[in-house]
C-alpha cells in the first residue's frame, strides 16, 4: 500500500470526474465486468449497482466474504470458480 498511496489521487480525481455523467454509458456496446466484495462499502455496492444498471452488456459478480482490499483476502483458485458458477 506504501507504493500506491502516491497514485491514490488520481482514483479520487477519476471519480470526481466520473460524478456525473453517467448516462453517457448506456451507449456503450462493450461487454462489462463488474466485480465487487459482499462485504465492501455501501457506496462501492451503490456505485456497482448504478453502474450495472446503466452499461447494457455488463456482468456483475460479488465474491462472498470479500471486501474493497480483496487483493490482502483473495484465494485465486476459490475465486475463480465462483466467477465460473455464475
């Protein structure tokens, strides 16, 4: 985490910047992953939840017992089966 904290300011301005305009998506003809943690915050949840709402080709999966630092809590082999069942 020592080495990302210095780029953490460019996710904050991506968001920012994404806070509005949305919309513009539901003209997106690309298939979407959108992965996500059971666990993770409400507003990561709420972001997913708009987000899968908009982008007409997206996929959605929320990994059990996984939060927003997945990478610390993440079991490969596990995770891609339930990738795999859904």
């Amino acid at each position: 985490m020592t080495e990302l904290a210095p780029t953490l300011h460019h996710d904050f301005q991506v968001i920012t910047e994404m806070n509005s305009g949305l919309e513009r998506f539901k003209e997106m003809s690309l298939d979407v992953l959108l992965l996500g943690g059971s666990i993770s915050p409400d507003f990561l949840k709420s972001a997913l939840d708009t987000l899968d709402g908009i982008l007409p080709q997206a996929k959605r999966v929320e990994f059990p017992d996984l939060g927003d630092v997945a990478a610390w809590n993440y079991d490969p082999q596990r995770n891609l089966a339930e990738i795999q069942n859904q």
